[in-house]
C-alpha cells in the first residue's frame, strides 16, 4: 500500500482502475493493488457476460432509423455522473443499459427493440426498514407513488456486511439481492449476517428499462 498525494489529480478519488484501488484511510489517500486476479470468477459473472453478449449482438440487427432514435432519446436523458453532475450517454449505450436491466431483473428475456415511449409511471416514495421474522434477516416496508405496473419491478440491493452503523457514506459492495413485483409492499432478506450491518436501497424499474433513482437506509440483521 502507499500514501499519495492528490491521487488521479483529484481531492477524494475512490474505486479501481487498471488494477490498482484508491481509497481513504484515517483521512490519508491510499493506493494499493487488488488481489490477484484482478476480477473474480464469480457464479453470476459467465451469464452477466452473457447477456451483455446477446444486447451488443442484437444492437448489430438494428436499422440505421431505430439506432437514430436510439441516440435521441440518449440525447434527452442525462444520467448521473457519479460526481454530482450528468453526461450523455450514446445511443449504444443506452440501449445497452436498458437492456440489461430488463434481463438482469427478470423483466424480459430480450433487449429492447425501441427506446421507451412514456416516463416513468412509478417510482419509490418510503421505505421502512425493520427486524425480520428470523435471526439473520431484514424487512423492508416500501410504497410508490404513481401507479406500479403488474409487470414492473422493484430491485432490491443490499451492501456488503459492515460491523458499525454510523459510516453510512463508508458502505461499500451493493449487489442485486432480489427483484419483486412493483405492487409488493414488504420484502424479507434473510440468509444474513446476524448482528451485522447492511445497507438497503430499492429502485423501480419497468418493463422498458427505465429506472428511478434510489432510496436507501441502513440496518442491522436481527440476531
């Protein structure tokens, strides 16, 4: 590991790049080098790939008027750049962004043939987290506003375990933990690490790919 000073020529660089991790320690910048090999083998990994896969080859079928409409809608919607600000994304991108949310979510087994026609019609409004029924779990009550769609869904993500629940901004390793209907009410994690603590965010996501932004909360897994 090694202290630096104004890492990436930035005052609070965090994450990964070419192998090599920034992050805070004690209030002092640090870079060290991930563990060998520098992206796991996980289980979900071969069919995350896959699927990015089947998007890009079916993006290769469309006509030149559907990519076109593609890059207008990209052009019309801005996303959050990770630093407060938005960019643009191409139209390959976004194509390729709804995609996988409709297939990794369990929404279609196919990437869009379209950009979506409508707005969002739903998005989360509340989210109240609780003791789950048994020892390792975590309830989550939620509401929307506007009108969930049978078809839609809720995404559920949960960070990684944390021994304390005061670093909120510090957790760190949000993974899809589940996706339920967009009318569902309350949803039970369990399989958790009692007496640890887990972030909690929830977005919705519809049919076309379109999603909201997240609301989110920390608790800990009863014990």
């Amino acid at each position: 590991m090694a202290k630096v000073l104004n890492p990436l020529m930035s005052n609070d660089a965090k994450g990964s790049v070419q192998g090599l991790t920034f992050s805070i320690n004690k209030g002092i910048h640090t870079a060290r080098r991930k563990s060998e090999p520098v992206r796991r083998f996980r289980s979900t990994q071969p069919a995350n790939r896959a699927s990015w896969g089947f998007i890009s080859t079916a993006w290769q079928g469309l006509t030149a008027l559907v990519r076109a409409q593609w890059a207008a809608w990209a052009a019309s919607h801005p996303q959050p750049d990770g630093f407060g600000g938005t960019f643009l994304m191409s139209g390959f991108n976004a194509f390729m962004m709804l995609g996988q949310r409709r297939i990794s979510g369990g929404l279609s087994a196919g990437a869009p043939a379209s950009p979506p026609t409508t707005i969002l019609v739903a998005w989360p409004a509340t989210m109240v987290l609780a003791d789950g029924a048994l020892s390792g779990s975590i309830k989550a009550d939620f509401t929307c506003s506007g009108v969930p769609a049978a078809g839609d869904k809720i995404q559920i993500f949960l960070s990684a375990p944390n021994v304390g629940g005061g670093r909120y901004d510090g957790l760190k390793g949000w993974t899809k933990f589940a996706s339920v209907a967009g009318t569902a009410v309350t949803y039970s994690a369990t399989t958790l690490q009692a007496g640890m603590w887990y972030g909690v965010r929830i977005r919705y996501v519809q049919a076309d790919g379109q999603a909201s932004s997240y609301l989110q909360g920390i608790w800990m897994a009863k014990a």
